[in-house]
C-alpha cells in the first residue's frame, strides 16, 4: 500500500515541462545544428523540478512539439484487473520534450525528442518495462496527417521504484498550399490500446 501512496505523491506533483533546442535552418546558415540527443533528455528527466517550463524557440516558424495531454500518463495493470488501484504494475509519465528544425520552401523536417519515467506500483516488479508510444503530426485544421508508434524500453532497477527513459526520432512532412511551418503542431502521447492498461 505503501508503494501506491508514493505514487500518488509524486504524481500529484507532475507538469508538463518543453526543452526548445537551438537550430539552424538549412537555408540560411549552411548546416543543421542537431543538440537535441537521448542524453540531454534524460538528465532533464531526472532532474525533473515538476515545474512547468516553455522556452521560446529562436525561430518561432518551428511546429511546437508537445505532449498530447489526454495521454501524458498511461497505468498498466495486472490482467484482468484493469481499473484496480491494487493492481498497478507500473505508470509510464512524459515529462519532457524538445526539437528542432530544418524548414525548406515544401518540406519541414523535425527532430524530435521526449524523456519520463516509470514508478512501479504495487503489483510491479523491477526489470525492463516497454512503453507503447506514438508520435502525431497535425496540421493547420488540427488533422493528424502523420502516426508513428514508437516502443521505448525502461530498466528499473532491483531496489528502486522509479525507472527513466528517453527517445529521439525525425520526422519529415510537407507543406501544404497557404500554410507555414508554425501552423503545424507535433504530439508524443501514451498508446492507450496497449493490453492491461488504462
């Protein structure tokens, strides 16, 4: 009962925090600048201050990259049991996100970055947990254009309730007739047809 609780308190602490990275756009200062990396994401997870942080980007045309906010956290339980507050394996949270740009005339190009954690619940057992995740691309009518899924594996280790994880990928899309780079957004959010989970 005792592991829940702590759950519960740290939880109840989260927000939603942004890294923007520096970036270059192709077309205007030779090479693109990449600094948005596994490792940076997951230090930021760690030392996660649950305090929400939105730096502005040094080029505003860039498409926000966010977490969708219906599924920032996904619960899994054992099976049969989904719904149980006394069944809880674990709990996966996002809580970072980062990207940078590389904006030409037709086509943009996002590489993209998120970090969180996993706290073990009641019912859960140190060891590698995976994660089932997607990443949304919208347009400027909110329409998800693009749909990736992205698995990411966390070790908890032997003697600790909390595990840390991050991820990094690119994706590229074009630009429709009449619109800007900014009119487009990016999501990570929590698959939430996984078995066991809800």
């Amino acid at each position: 009962m005792c592991v829940y609780a702590l759950i519960a308190v740290v939880l109840s602490g989260c927000a939603i925090s942004q890294i923007t990275s520096p970036f270059r756009s192709r077309g205007e200062r030779g090479s693109w600048a990449t600094s948005v990396s596994e490792e940076r994401l997951l230090e930021a997870a760690k030392n996660d201050t649950s305090s929400q942080v939105d730096l502005p980007a040094r080029d505003q045309n860039c498409p926000r990259f966010s977490v969708w906010q219906r599924d920032r956290m996904l619960t899994f339980y054992e099976k049969g049991r989904v719904g149980d507050q006394l069944a809880i394996k674990y709990r996966g949270e996002l809580t970072k996100t980062a990207r940078e740009c590389d904006i030409g005339r037709k086509k943009i190009s996002v590489k993209y970055g998120f970090a969180g954690r996993v706290l073990l619940g009641q019912r859960g057992q140190p060891g590698t947990i995976t994660l089932p995740l997607r990443v949304h691309v919208t347009d400027a009518s909110r329409n998800i254009i693009s749909s990736e899924a992205i698995a990411v594996s966390v070790n908890v280790m032997p003697g600790t309730l909390v595990g840390y994880f991050s991820a990094v990928g690119k994706v590229s899309f074009a630009l429709q007739s009449g619109t800007s780079a900014s009119q487009y957004q990016l999501y990570v959010a929590f698959d939430r047809k996984a078995p066991g989970t809800g």
